[in-house]
C-alpha cells in the first residue's frame, strides 16, 4: 500500500494500460479501458425474446446477427454471473488505488435505459447488501485505506453530487434552484463553481451523504416530473493527501458516473416535451460521442468539450489527466439490437482515446 507522499513526483510502475513512456518521465500516456459488461435476461425478456449476446472468453463478446456474427474486444467482458465484487475488483479497486498514488480517476457508466448502469454503479439496495455497486464499495474502501495508512499523512476526503439535466446543473447536496457555471482555473482545473462540497471522515458519513443525494435526485425528479433515466448523475470525491513533516498536499479526484441511457429521445414517444426540450435532453450524450471520434480521428484537431455541460465537466477524464474507464452496459436480449450494437460500437471507439496521466501535487 502507497500511503506516503513523495517531495517529488514519482513514475508508477506501468500496467498493461500504459502505452509507453521513459521511466523518467512524469506523465504517462495511457488509454481508455473498456469493460463490457452484459446483464442477466429479465423473466419477460427470457420468455419473449432471443439471447443475441455471447461473452466467448473475458475479453471477446459475440453479437448475433442473422447468419452473421459481430465479434467486439474489450479489456474485460463480463457476462451475467459476474458478481458486484467481481466488477468493483476489476475496476473500482485499482481506480481507487491510483487515487491514493496521487492520480485522477473517471469510471463512466454508459448503455441503454435498463442495461444495467445503476445497478453496475450503485446497485439496487440501500449500499449495505452483497448486491451494492462501485460507488458504496469506494465509500467503504476509501477509509479502510486510510484507516491502514501511516500517521504521516493527513486525509480529507470532500464530496459532491450533481445531476446534468437538459443542460443544467443540479446539486445534489443543496438541492436549491440555482444557475451553475463551469469555471477553469490552476488550482481547482475545471470545476462547477459554487457546488457544494461535503467533507467526510468516515464511511458511514459518506455513505449517508450518498444515501440523501440520491433521495435529492428522487425527490427533484419527482418534483418536476423529470424521468432520471434522462439525466447524468455525477460524483466527484476529492482526495487532499497532506504530508505532515513536509507540509506538501496531494490532491487527486475521481469522477463516478451514470451516464443518461444512450437511446436517443424521441419527441414523438415522450408526451408534453418541446423540439427545445428534446435537443437539450439529446445534447450532452451527442456531444460526448463527438468529443469521442474527434479525440480518435487524427485528422481532427477541435475537440468539442465546451459544447455540452457533460463533456466540459469531463474533459479531463476524455484526452486529460485522468484514468479512465468506461463501463458498457448491455442488454442480452434481441428487442434490445440495434442499441447494444450501437453502445458496442461506441465501446470500441473510446478504447482508442489516449489520456495522459501525472500525480497531482
Ligand atoms: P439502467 O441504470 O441502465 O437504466 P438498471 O441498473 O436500473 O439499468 O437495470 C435495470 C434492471 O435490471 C434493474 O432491475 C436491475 O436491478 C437489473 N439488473 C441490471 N444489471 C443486472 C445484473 N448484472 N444482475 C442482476 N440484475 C441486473
């Protein structure tokens, strides 16, 4: 376990996700991870419809078509008996290990309404159970860590929620209507400024932040009669590391996100919802597709990450100094075809983004 801080940024030992850098030098270029993963058929789906999704081994997923099959590879592929503990052991964990080093994280959540993004990230119960996602895991594991570290070290550990609907800002912490700006600056990088920010010390703490956050989405949702299936929820923990001989701060800061589902909305199916409405609801996950084959296409140069809250709020977790994983939930069942085809292909356009990492100090 690496719970010091050094006076002076170290090289981490590279992983089959580094591309390759000189030992001596302080960033790393490293990609995109992609994990597939596919869900269990539901008892409707199992009785109406055909299973059109193969894992052929832990990195292959087979999509049948026809006579022809459609043969996509990921870092991982995990099929429906993958375990909550199996999904936060291959990603949360290293993610959350990379934090303590001094490295930024994103793990993205991204599929169809129903593919199974909410349950990947934050699963179906109250945080307590076996069946909890990555996001209670973290809340637990981040102060075991700290819990383990050396004395030498002084830990704060800051929260904050957001939810991006239609092109605004919520805060999920301070759920009072207010206009939220992005602002870019050396000391805080890009950052929503004036969003609420709690500090916890313990897991319990956070995981009752957690629990109020979501009932604040609930709640808002309800309130105004928005469908959060629409929506992007986005945690963000800050991890301040402070040495106390040298007095030197580390600060580091992870992005977990459920992504809005990734079928498009359309305006003819959705009752008492404008052209405008459609477009904003549309916008952020358009551009983030675009921010994709922009950042994978060296013949463009313009990244368009200003062109939707999601994607400049993220843009260093998209070509910047983060590692990042995204997550591709999908559906094994034939009604859900074109779609899972669409978030595979989507899958296989973000492998190619490269990041480039270094410590914070
Ligand atoms: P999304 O967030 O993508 O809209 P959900 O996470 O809400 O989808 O999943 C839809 C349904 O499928 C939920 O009832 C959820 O509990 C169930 N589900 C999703 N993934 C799994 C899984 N890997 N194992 C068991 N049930 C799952």
């Amino acid at each position: 376990m690496d719970t010091s801080i050094a006076s002076s940024p170290q090289t981490p030992k590279t992983d089959p996700f580094t591309i390759a850098a000189p030992a001596s030098e302080v960033s790393l270029a490293t990609r995109v991870r992609v994990v597939c993963r596919v869900r269990p058929l539901t008892e409707t789906e199992a009785l109406r419809e055909t299973r059109l999704i193969e894992a052929v081994d832990d990195k292959t997923v087979c999509l049948q078509e026809k006579e022809t099959p459609n043969v996509f590879t990921y870092d991982s592929v995990f099929d429906e008996h993958a375990t909550q503990e199996d999904i936060y052991a291959s990603v949360g964990q290293k993610t959350l290990a990379d934090l303590f080093k001094g490295f930024n994280g994103t793990i993205l959540a991204y599929g169809q309404t129903g593919a199974g993004k909410s349950h990947t990230m934050m699963g179906p119960g109250d945080g307590n159970d076996l069946d909890r996602g990555i996001i209670p895991r973290v809340a637990e594991n981040i102060f075991t860590h700290i819990l383990q570290s050396s004395d030498e070290v002084e830990y704060t550990v800051g929260l904050s929620m957001m939810e991006v609907y239609k092109e605004h800002i919520f805060d999920l912490l301070d759920p009072q209507p207010k206009d939220f700006l992005i602002h870019e600056d050396k000391l805080n990088g890009i950052h929503v400024r004036g969003l609420s920010q709690a500090f916890v010390s313990s897991s319990s703490e956070m995981a009752s932040v957690l629990k109020q956050g979501c009932k604040n989405r609930r709640t808002a949702s309800t309130n105004m009669n928005t469908d959060s299936s629409r929506s992007h929820a986005i945690l963000q923990i800050i991890l301040t590391q402070k040495d106390v001989t040298s007095g030197e701060i580390r600060r580091s800061s992870l992005f977990l996100v459920d992504l809005a589902g990734s079928e498009k909305v359309d305006r003819s199916g959705a009752t008492g919802i404008t052209l405008e409405e459609t477009k904003k609801i549309n916008l952020s996950l358009s551009v983030l597709g675009l921010v994709i084959n922009s950042l994978t296409d060296p013949k463009v140069n313009h990244v368009p990450y200003r062109d939707s809250k999601l994607t400049r709020i993220l843009q260093e977790s998209l070509g910047g100094n983060s590692r990042t994983t995204l997550i591709i939930n999908i559906s094994p069942a034939s009604g859900s075809y074109y779609e899972t085809l669409s978030t595979l292909r989507f899958g296989s356009r973000a492998k190619k983004i490269r990041n480039s990492v270094h410590i914070n100090t």
